[in-house]
C-alpha cells in the first residue's frame, strides 16, 4: 500500500505548504484535510494547532511533523499512540527573525518611540532622554537553540545578558541561571524579559506577578514564547502600578486576541498578531520533504520531539 501526506490545519493557509512539497515530492500524494481520499494510506500528517483527537482518524500514522518550532499543540490536543514521532521545525531562518524582532522591540523601547508614535498624533513635540545598549541588561527564559542564537547575537550588540533554562548552558557572554532554585534570581534587575520558553506543564505560568517583581523597576516584558506562560491579570497589575514600563506582546492564551480583551486597549501595550518569526514555506518545506524520505527509507528523523519533554 502506497502512503500519502495528509495536510491538518487550523488558522494557516494549507495551499502554499501542498504546493511546495509537491514540487520536492512530486511523486506523493499530498491532501488537505478533510479531502483525504484513503485515511489507511496516511502515514505522515503535517500539522499546525490540529483539532482535539483528529489525527486518530488516521490509524496507519507513523509521524506528526509540526510546520512550526513548538509542538506542544500536538500533544495538548492529541491522544498519541506507542511508535508515533513527533517532529519540528528546526530553521536558521527562525532564529534569525527572531533576534531582529526582539533587538528591534529592544530598541524601540530604549529609544523611546513609543512615545514618539503616541505624541505625533496629539501633535506634541517633546524630546525625551534615551539609554543606551551597553547600560541595559536582558534576561531571555529559554537557552534552545532560538533561545542562544539570541542572547548570542545581543551579547554581540554588547547588551548585558542573563539566561534561564532548565539545565545550566554556555553561551559566550551570557551569565547562566538554571533549575527552579536559580529562576527569581536571574530575573532581578533586568530591564528587559524575553520569555522564549517551550510550553510545558512545569513553565506554564511561569511568568506572573512574583516573577515580574523582580524585573528592574520600569522593565519590559517581551513575550513569544506562549500566552499560557503569562498570568495576564498579574502583568496589568505590575503595569499599573507603574513597576513595568510595558509590554509587548506577540503570543496569547487564545488566538486570534479577542476584541474585547483588555489588552488591546492598555495605553502601555503593544500587541503584534503571533509573527515575530514566521515559519520559510521554502526551506521548511525541503525539511518536511527530507523527513518524508527518510520514514520511507526507516531512517532517523530529524529534530523528532521528546514525549516527556514536549521539546
């Protein structure tokens, strides 16, 4: 029996991602669910957010590849059966924009602009003092691989920075905190916190207010990791009572922000719609083509998923 690719996503267009694998698999049956002709010829489903239980439909599944860098909305929706990998994203690209979304966010900040947006519309023409990068120092939850390639590149920009991860790492420049014990501690003081954190049971709302109290008074929280690491309600407490500058945002608890959310509204907010590293259809779909080749060929998958982890 020949296999075929299902396509299963929520809230992504699957057009672009079936065009390009065709043309790097020309040879495979490629379908966007639910037009799948043979569910028993599926053995390879590429997903983005699937709905709850939806790919037990498919009994013959040998792989679920993610088109992003997380999966946990694999395994926070789906029941898995014993031998099903589990795979990812893993793109230079993704680290790139990344750090240019965060430096840019930094600076924005540091440069007060701003303020700058906001008065140009009242017409109000008030300079006000900027700091610098070599007097600002950064704390990034998370040192994976996105997570290092950033606090690298801004240790490079000369930024004082600190990490957090679940193990201790070494990154050239970066003070490392580690483990549960370490975690407030290498928050104090920071007057930017980068959460790029995977979701799992042990970092959901990891940030909330003790953890925000640490941070330098007049801090700023950067948050793409996940909306479910942050307790909401404590970041608008700490925002209000004036102990963070702002926050941006480009993740949340449920997507696409309802319009009703308080967030949109909070003068000390800047809110971006889940984009500040985008998955390269091209490249990313050279990955998922390789992937596929090498579950024909029983081969080592690349960038395959930790069950236990959920990274």
């Amino acid at each position: 029996m020949k296999m075929s690719i299902a396509i299963i996503f929520n809230n992504k267009d699957p057009e672009p991602w079936k065009r390009e694998l065709e043309k790097n698999l020309p040879n495979t049956l490629i379908e966007v669910y639910p037009d799948i002709k043979d569910k028993q010829k599926v053995e390879f489903i590429l997903c983005w957010k699937p709905a709850s239980g939806v790919t037990a439909e498919f009994p013959n599944v040998k792989v679920i590849q993610s088109v992003g860098a997380s999966a946990e909305h694999i395994f926070n929706t789906q029941t898995l059966k014993d031998g099903v990998v589990i795979t990812r994203i893993v793109d230079e690209n993704l680290s790139v924009d990344m750090f240019e979304f965060i430096l840019s966010m930094i600076l924005f900040k540091l440069k007060n602009l701003h303020y700058y947006v906001t008065d140009q519309t009242h017409q109000i023409w008030k300079p006000a003092a900027y700091r610098s990068i070599e007097n600002t120092e950064v704390t990034i939850l998370g040192l994976g691989q996105i997570g290092s390639y950033v606090a690298s590149r801004l240790v490079q920009m000369n930024f004082s920075v600190k990490g957090w991860s679940n193990s201790k790492k070494e990154i050239g420049g970066v003070k490392s905190f580690y483990g549960q014990a370490q975690y407030l501690e290498a928050l104090k003081n920071s007057d930017f916190l980068v959460n790029l954190l995977p979701l799992t049971a042990a970092t959901k709302n990891i940030i909330d207010y003790s953890s925000l109290s640490q941070l330098r008074k007049g801090a700023t929280l950067i948050n793409v990791g996940r909306g479910e690491h942050l307790i909401e309600d404590d970041l608008i407490t700490l925002l209000d009572s004036n102990h963070l500058s702002g926050a941006i945002l480009d993740v949340f608890r449920q997507e696409p922000l309802p319009k009703e959310h308080l967030f949109w509204h909070h003068p000390n907010i800047l809110i971006t719609p889940h984009i500040a590293s985008l998955t390269n259809i091209n490249s990313a779909a050279l990955l998922v083509a390789g992937n596929y080749r090498r579950l024909l060929n029983s081969e080592q998958l690349l960038h395959t998923v930790s069950p236990n982890k959920g990274y």
